[in-house]
C-alpha cells in the first residue's frame, strides 16, 4: 500500500498519508519513529516472563495492570547485537492491528527520544534494497536535521505466523 504524493509550492513530492506526529526512539546508533496513534503507553523495564517455544525476538509476556501482553525485543527483530538493558531502556506499548482485530503488544527499545511532527515533504519512499532484504515494515525515511529517521509500519512488522504465535500468548 505505497502513499499518495502531491507536488507541494516547491515542486517536490510531498507523501500526504504519512505526515503526522510520531514517536522517535533509539535502537543502537539508528533513529526511528512510529506514528503516534498506535502508542498506548510507555513503561520502564519490568521482569518479562519467558514463554518457551517462540522466536528469539520474543522476550516473553509482562503483566500490565492485570493484562498479559506480548514483548519483543526490536533489536532482535531487525538483527542488532544483544546489549543490557539500562536505566534508558523501555517498552512501547503499542496497537497493531491483525485481520482486523486489535493487539497490545510492548516493544523493547533503547530510549524514546521525543514526539516529533512530521511533515510529508520531510519523508521519502523506502529506497530499493534489492531482492534481499524484507522492508516491507518500512513506511518511509524522514529527512530531519541532517540525519534519518526509519520510519515503521507496526502494523507490518511481523510475518502472518509470527503475528498468529503472539495471539496465542494474549
């Protein structure tokens, strides 16, 4: 599903569908985002109960306020190396939806750095990796101060069967 693009007063495309405000957080030296609707909550690092049987990118579940949500690690999922948590370390909490139903999962990420409001004229299309690399969980790259910002899909970042492995922790 690629985004809309008008031309803005510049002449330059402008990706109308993903301009918004997001959540920007670190995972080792890379910056991301995600938008800002799907965030319900953020929360420190709290024990994660190992749930055998799952990917190594599954930390587990935690109990959150009498509820049992699913936690991936995001430095896992995309292949980083393994570090210790610190006191900066933290849990996204956030909604993704799977055949049109709604799932709580946590995000274990690095350290949320602010809301930023994105405008479509700062964000580009995912350029083309080739044949080997599964960007499909990117939603664009936000040109800000200087640097990069991934943008992500969190809808899109696990398979069908990875999503249908969650469902059976909730």
């Amino acid at each position: 599903m690629g985004a809309r693009q008008t031309i803005n007063p510049e002449g330059t495309p402008e990706s109308v569908d993903q301009a918004g405000k997001y959540l920007t957080f670190a995972l080792d030296q890379e910056e991301y985002g995600i938008g800002i609707l799907k965030i319900k909550e953020i929360i420190g690092m709290m024990p994660i109960t190992a749930v055998p049987q799952t990917p190594p990118f599954i930390k587990g579940v935690i109990n959150l306020r009498g509820k049992v949500i699913p936690v991936m690690d995001l430095r896992l999922k995309f292949g980083l190396e393994t570090m210790d948590y610190t006191d900066r370390t933290c849990i996204i909490v956030v909604e993704i939806e799977h055949h049109n139903q709604q799932m709580i999962m946590g995000l274990v990420v690095d350290g949320v750095q602010e809301v930023a409001n994105i405008k479509g004229g700062e964000i580009e299309r995912t350029p083309d990796f080739g044949s080997g690399g599964h960007t499909g969980f990117i939603k664009g790259m936000a040109k800000i101060a200087g640097g990069v910002k991934i943008l992500l899909d969190i809808d899109c970042i696990l398979t069908g069967e990875q999503q249908a492995g969650l469902e059976a922790l909730h």
